[in-house]
C-alpha cells in the first residue's frame, strides 16, 4: 500500500490527519505532497492551521471532506 493510499484511508476513517500522525503512523515526512496528490486525484481536503499550545508555532491539519467524483446525496 503506498502512503498515498494509506493517507486516503487514514482520513476517509479518522477525518483528520496533522504531519505529526502522518510521520508516527505512516513514517510519512512529506505530508504536504501526500495531500497536494491527493487533491490532484479529486479529494476534497481543506488545511487548517492550528497552534501548538507549548511554544505558539503552527502547524497544518487535514481535515477530508469527500470525493470531487462522488455523487452528492440528496437531503
């Protein structure tokens, strides 16, 4: 499985990924291009930036919110 598939799948399960779960779980340095291929690939990921409490720097964090080629379901 790449890291590709298997940031896909850490999203579509948990909704939310930050560099640091990316390196721990997936030993994924990159996260920014994992998602950059992604997006490319039609998912929908939007960045948050978050602050880290200990020493105020920022981080990203991923939230997923679909699949561009998914068919919307009707409310």
């Amino acid at each position: 499985m790449t890291q590709n598939e298997m940031i896909l799948n850490h999203l579509q399960q948990w909704g939310k990924i930050n560099p640091l779960q990316a390196l721990k779980d997936y030993g994924c340095f990159r996260l920014s291009d994992r998602i950059f291929n992604l997006r490319k690939e039609g998912y929908i990921i939007v960045t948050e930036r978050k602050k880290n409490g200990v020493k105020g720097n920022t981080f990203a964090e991923y939230h997923y919110k679909g699949n561009i080629n998914q068919p919307k379901t009707p409310k």
